[in-house]
C-alpha cells in the first residue's frame, strides 16, 4: 500500500502514543501491530526503533483488551485542545 508522507507520519507519531492502541491505528488506516512494526522498522533509525519497542513492550495502554475498560478514549485529556 502506497502511503502518503502525511499518513505515514501519523501512523508512526500515533505508534509513539502512550495512550493510542494499536486497534485506533488498525481501525483508521488499517494498519495491524504487525504492519505498524514493519512500517517503523522501515522508517527509524535503529536505535530509535529498538527504543520504541521497548516502550511499548508489554504496554497495556497499547492493547484494548489490556486496558481498563472504564478508559475508552485514545488520547490524554488534555490533548487535542482548541486554542
């Protein structure tokens, strides 16, 4: 699948999102965790992906069925405000 720069860059800025499961990625760009994996092998530095793998190791914000289901946002809050 051909990506646009735009799209692409959501797809990875989302996959750093603490609080964005990979389900919110699949349902918006259909992009499964193991396409998301791929794409950010692809698109890092090495260090940085190792990085971010780390960090989403065993992340229960990055899996719905490990959330707390009274949490059905996928973004902090305070993000997204209007100024």
């Amino acid at each position: 699948m051909k990506l646009t720069p735009e799209v692409e860059s959501r797809i990875i800025e989302m996959a750093w999102e603490d609080r964005t499961p990979f389900e919110a990625i699949k349902l918006q760009f259909g992009f499964n965790e193991s396409d998301v994996i791929r794409l950010l092998r692809s698109r890092l530095k090495p260090n940085s992906f190792k990085l971010w793998r780390q960090r989403v190791s065993g992340r229960n914000t990055k899996h719905v069925k490990l959330r707390n289901p009274e949490i059905s946002r996928g973004y902090c809050p305070s993000q997204y405000k209007h100024r």
